[in-house]
C-alpha cells in the first residue's frame, strides 16, 4: 500500500516517516501523474493559500478532485483542511471544495500560541497527543461529516466518507495513531475496489 504526501510545501517528510510506521510506504508526490501510483493522498500543512496556488499552477486541483472522486481516500492536516474545505472564513476562496466543512484559518491565534495537547479521537483507544500551530477549526458541517475530536467544544477532526481532516499535525509527534486510522481507511478503500 503507497501514501502519497503533496510536496508542494509542509512537513512532508514526516509525514512520510509516520507512514512508514503504520507499515505502508510513503512517498512525495511533486507531479500530477504521480497520483496514480498511490492508494491515498495526505496534504499536510503549511500555508493555505500558498498551498492552493501552488495547486493550482501545478494542475493539482483537478487531478486530486478526481482522485477523491474515485473513491481514495485523502487526508488534510492543519492547511491541508482548509484545502479540502467547501468554505473558508473570511474571504480566501475554497480550493478543492471537496469535504462539506465551512472552516476559519488561524482559529487558534498566531505562532506563539501554539500548544500540544492530548486529544480523545473517536476510533482511536487512547487520547492522541496533538500539535496546533496557527491551527484552523471547523465551524461548520455538513450531514454527511462525522466529527471525529472536538477541543474547548470546537471541531478539530472530521470525516466525510473517505475525507479526513485534522487541524492539529499529527506528524509532529511520535503518535503515529491518526495515520494509521488513515492507512486502515486506504486499505478499506483498496478492499471494496477489487
């Protein structure tokens, strides 16, 4: 099983390295054509509209919105969830517009106040430790969204079918869990398309 990372900017290889701890294999992805060499796409995190742009001058947006649309399963981190959001707080445009979630950019302030904390995540046993740098949140969702983990009553993770998003970094701890609650999704998606 391969899981694709977008290497347009973000943490890439670490999300790489916690891949590889669930047992599949992650690689950067850097070209549209790339895509269909892999089983599922992470977008980590870095800065929205950079990201979008970047997306859009590389042909990405297309490409991943028909990826998504066969069934694959793509998972967004901090700006990677504002990537995959229907709507953006505040004025940028929405990007790939694929998950029914209304989301608002730097929700939890600036740099400085970034935080870790332990974080209950429905269908992992045990809280999941949590970065947040200038981490967005999910105002809304829509019917079909399962909130996955809320923090100080604000939605933090979500799924919509073979979505998923995170607004903290879950490649910035040692906690691999939430990757692998990603690579148990790619490998149910590759199961019911044989």
């Amino acid at each position: 099983m391969k899981i694709g990372v977008l290497a347009l900017q973000g943490a890439v290889t670490e999300h790489i390295v916690s891949i590889g701890k669930t047992g599949a294999e992650g690689t950067p992805i850097k070209r549209v054509e790339q895509l269909d060499e892999v089983d599922g796409l992470i977008i980590p995190g870095g800065e929205s509209t950079t990201i979008g742009k970047l997306m859009r001058k590389y042909g990405f947006i297309d490409a991943i919105r028909e990826f998504a649309g066969q069934g694959k399963p793509v998972f967004g981190t901090c700006a990677g969830l504002i990537v995959l959001a229907k709507e953006i707080v505040g004025g940028e445009s929405a990007h790939l517009e694929l998950m029914d979630i209304t989301v608002q950019r730097n929700a939890f302030g600036r740099q400085r106040e970034s935080f870790e904390c332990d974080l209950d995540v429905k269908g992992i046993d045990e809280p999941v430790r949590a970065v947040f740098i200038r981490a967005p949140l999910i105002e809304k969702v829509g019917p079909n969204v399962e909130v996955l983990s809320v923090y100080n009553d604000e939605i933090v993770t979500a799924r919509e079918g073979n979505l998923l998003v995170s607004s903290f970094h879950p490649e910035l701890t040692d906690d691999y869990r939430l990757h692998q609650y990603f690579a148990d999704m790619v490998q149910a998606a590759g199961s019911t398309e044989q």
